[in-house]
C-alpha cells in the first residue's frame, strides 16, 4: 500500500500546522507613535514660519490650545524634515518679514514714481506711504528732483503729521542719489531712523511698488497728463479717494 500514498503522515501534519498559523495569525503590529494628521503637520509648520522666534516647547503650547497633544521632540521632527532650524538660526532667516510686521504702524516707506506729459515731458512725482494705513502723502511733482528739493518736501510732511510725526520710528527708502544726507537729517530730528533697502532689491520697498502699480492702473493710465499742474491735481484727487476708500 506505501507506493500507492500520495502523501505521507509527515506532510500531513506539516500541511496542518501550516494550517493553524495561518488561520490564528495575527498582523503584524504597528512600532513607534503613529504619524501625525496633515493638519497637525500645516499648523506646526505655521507657527513656526509666522512665529520665528518660537522655540520647540513654545510650539507645544500653542498646539495645546485647541487640543493638539504633540511632543516637543515630534515638533523638532516635523520642522527638520521641513527644512526649518531651531528658533535662533530661524529669526535670523525673516529677519526683513518680522521687522515689517513688528513695526508696521511706526513705518513710512518713500519713493518717486514718474509719468511722461502728452508732450513726452517727464515728471517726477515724491510720495510716503504709512505702512499700517496705507495712507499715502503725495509730497510733490517737479521736472527736476533734487535732494534739497526732496529734504524740503520731508519737512513739510513731518510739519503737516504734527504730532503724529513722533508715532514713527523708521523710514524706509531706496539708494536714489535724491534721497541724500539731508533728507536723513531730517528724520533723524523726528527721532526716525532711515532704513535703505537693500540694492537691486524693489520688493523690499514693496508698499510703495504697490501704490504705484496701482495708481497707473486707476488714474494716470486713463489720462492723458498735458503739464505738472494737471498731474497735481489728478493724483491729489486720486490719493483723497485712495486714502477714504
């Protein structure tokens, strides 16, 4: 009878065993903490953007707030992974953005912006911008900018802010050779220190980038400007509706 098996008892109870492990397996159980929800991991990466002098435990805390329970040492993971450093190497990377944000209401911006007459004359308009407000002071339009010129303007303004002038502590302007020692003088009366962009660098001074984009687009692009006193009058009347608006 033994050639005529075509299994021997060996392999039956081989089979069988096989059997039972497989049929009282269980999966394999999952080491370590599980991952964090992507929205955990966007808020995390949030803060510390937004927030660059937050250190790890800082960020804990916040998280806490609406319930988020993540361990500091998870925080350190998620921003390493992110390209992130610690809190002090990650100031010194927003150092322009946080100053901006931090000092926006003691902030004026300056700058030129110019329009050519229907005579291809060339006219030089000098205007501030309050960061916070947006508020915009159009200083004066000459066909020859000099730096005198333009320390006189400065005067006027802070004359005209009357006592509002001391709210603001920094002034922000490009290196035009127009605006010159003089002009520094003069805020550095009002207690303002003059920040100069860095060179080649427009998006450092981009509020008043923006007011001058936006100016062409809604006035001086629809008009056909025949002489300085036309333009005085349109971008006065443009910066009254600009300021309530």
């Amino acid at each position: 009878m033994r050639p005529h098996r075509l299994v021997t008892p060996g392999t039956l109870l081989t089979w069988h065993r096989r059997l039972a492990r497989w049929t009282w397996r269980q999966p394999p159980g999952r080491s370590g903490r599980p991952p964090l929800p992507e929205g955990i991991v966007a808020l995390t990466l949030r803060l510390a953007e937004e927030n660059p002098t937050w250190g790890y435990v800082r960020i804990q805390g916040e998280l806490r707030r609406p319930g988020h329970r993540v361990a500091a040492t998870t925080i350190r993971r998620v921003l390493r992974r992110s390209g992130l450093p610690p809190a002090p190497q990650r100031t010194s990377q927003h150092t322009w953005h946080t100053f901006l944000r931090t000092h926006a209401h003691t902030l004026l911006t300056c700058d030129f912006m110019h329009m050519d007459t229907v005579f291809l004359k060339r006219l030089y308009v000098l205007f501030v911008v309050e960061t916070k407000t947006r508020r915009v002071h159009v200083l004066g339009i000459t066909t020859h900018p000099t730096g005198e010129w333009v320390a006189q303007l400065a005067r006027i303004l802070l004359i005209d802010l009357e006592d509002r002038a001391r709210c603001f502590r920094f002034l922000i302007r490009d290196r035009d050779a127009k605006f010159t020692a003089a002009l520094d003088a003069v805020f550095a009366g009002n207690d303002t220190t003059v920040i100069p962009t860095p060179p080649q660098r427009p998006r450092s001074n981009a509020f008043t980038e923006q007011w001058i984009h936006t100016a062409h687009a809604e006035c001086t692009d629809r008009l056909l400007i025949t002489a300085e006193r036309h333009l005085r009058t349109a971008l006065s009347e443009y910066a009254e509706h600009y300021n309530t608006g």
